[in-house]
C-alpha cells in the first residue's frame, strides 16, 4: 500500500511484473487519501504525502504481532524475513 | 465523607445484600454480617436510596441523607418472604491477565422490555441478582473502566434456582504512544480499511480477520 493513486497504483504493478515476467499474487492498494496510513502512524514525519516503509504482521484476531519499521528509505526487508517471522509467530 | 449503617433481621443460611443507590446507579454494595448489621464508609454526602435484599424475600428500599463526617443510622428492616416463587442469578468476575477477583464493577441486568437492575460487584468479586423472574431471557453487559464490554445472553432461570455464572474480563492494553512513523506498536489492534487496488477493486482488512494472517507492507510509492 501506497499513497500513490489508481494509475500510479497499476503503472508501478505493472512494471514490477515486467521486471520480474510474472504475475503478483497479492494486491497492490492505493491510499491516495492517506488515511489508512495515518491511522497505522506510517505517515512520514518529513512529507506528510508519502509512507514510511513499514511492514506488519496481522494475526487472524486483527491484533498486530510483528512490525519492522525501514529507517533509511532504500532499504526493504527481505520477504525471506518476513515469512520467516510469520513460520514463528 | 459520611458513613451509613443498619441492621437487618438475619436470616438463617441467606445472605442479605444492601446496595447504595443515588440517581438510580449503585454506588456501593455489602453484604450484613452474621448477625444482620452492615456499615457503609466514605459516602459523600447526599440522599440516597439503599435497597436491601435476600434470595426468595421482598426487597426493602430505604432513604438516606447522608451529612459529612457523620454516621447516618438505618431503621432496622425485617424482610418478608415472597408469596411467588423467583429464581436468582449470581456471578463472579476475575481480571483475565492476574486471575485476581475485579470489585466494584457495575454489572447490568436487562429483560427482554428493556428494564435494567444494576449491582457492583462485591470485594470477593461476586454480584447477585436476587429475586427474578422464572423463565425469563435476560442480558447481562458489564462495563468497566480499562476492561473490554462483555454482554451475555442468560437463558431462562427456573424457579427457586440460582443460575451461576463466572467470567474474566480482558484488559483492554495501555499502548505506548510512538513518533509520528514510527507506526503501531506490536499488540495494537489493527484498523479496518477498505481500499482500492490499481485496477479499482475494494480490498478490506476485514475480510481477512478471522481467517487468515495479513502481511500490510507500506511503500513509499512511485513519487
């Protein structure tokens, strides 16, 4: 999720699809309005437009059980981590 | 703060339960010793309805006027048996996390025409609802400052008989208040959101709860 609209939304799944020449098994949402990312408080303290790379792991109860916040703005944590941590949780 | 005292006519293997109400709300509830006397301390001053009740006997409502830093003597009550058979409902609420019994919590009793009777919950974290109609639907909500809302349908009671009930209350966590970006911390319920993907199709948290994990991944977009 993103606080990219409709069209930003398709074009960046799009590519990633070129990129990787296959299909992308989980959606790809669109906050333009940003709310959903203000009320999961990734709203980036130096632009108010843009998320915070931040990840969660929400269990089947809706409770929040992991979360991993990217501080430098390239980094991503490897899904290799992330499925990981949900093999654990 | 003023303090309220009395003495009710004991009655053998009963309990008798005195309740302080003002404005309707119970304020304080105890149980009468073995010989009948009950005291009530720190009630601020003010008029006051207690009601003082038994298991299978007439519920005695009395007023009181409560003056600071005085004690407020009770007319001795006698309680007469009920002519028509009743059934009773008595329940004990402990906190989920320590075990440890909850007191002074306000639990509601509401039938089926929207009448509501209220009791607190005692130290030993017990409450009692005497006196009930037989055969009846009720629902019990408890609500209580840092707790979750329960609310619980009670099947009908037959009469003379006691339904007993016992429940914990789950703590409702105190959350720690992160930066702006720093996100929500581990443990916080997520929010709801319902939200479009590029082809405009509505994706919602929702649909996931109860069924399956959910791995939300916030990215910074294509800016």
């Amino acid at each position: 999720m993103s606080s990219d609209d409709l069209a930003d939304t398709r074009r960046a799944v799009d590519r990633a699809k070129r990129r990787f020449g296959a299909d992308i098994r989980f959606p790809v949402l669109s906050d333009a309005e940003r709310l959903t990312i203000a009320a999961y408080n990734a709203t980036d303290p130096f632009n108010a437009q843009l998320a915070r790379p931040i990840t969660y792991i929400i269990d089947e109860r809706g409770v929040i059980r992991w979360k991993f916040l990217d501080i430098r703005v390239g980094d991503r944590i490897p899904s290799a981590e992330i499925i990981n941590e949900l093999e654990q949780l | 703060m003023g303090r309220l005292n009395g003495q009710v006519e004991k009655i053998e293997a009963t309990q008798i339960n005195v309740r302080v109400l003002q404005d309707g709300k119970v304020i304080a509830s105890v149980a009468a010793d073995a010989d009948g006397n009950y005291q009530i301390d720190g009630v601020a001053p003010g008029t006051y309805t207690i009601e003082i009740a038994a298991k299978g006997y007439e519920t005695v409502s009395l007023t009181a006027w409560v003056i600071a830093d005085q004690s407020t003597p009770l007319d001795r009550v006698a309680l007469q048996a009920l002519a028509v058979p009743v059934a009773h409902l008595r329940g004990f609420l402990a906190d989920r996390v320590t075990k440890q019994p909850l007191e002074n919590v306000r639990v509601q009793l509401i039938d089926d025409a929207g009448n509501v009777r209220e009791v607190l919950t005692k130290a030993t974290g017990s409450f009692e609802f005497e006196n009930l109609q037989p055969d009846q639907r009720f629902t019990l909500a408890i609500e209580h400052d840092g707790y979750e809302k329960q609310e619980i349908a009670i099947e009908p009671i037959p009469a003379t008989e006691t339904a007993k009930l016992t429940r914990e209350l789950v703590p409702i966590q105190q959350m720690e208040q992160l930066p702006i970006g720093d996100g929500l911390p581990v443990g916080a319920k997520a929010p709801d959101f319902s939200l479009p993907d590029g082809d405009g199709q509505l994706y919602s948290l929702a649909d996931y709860i109860g069924q399956k994990r959910v791995v939300l991944v916030f990215y910074r977009g294509s800016w």
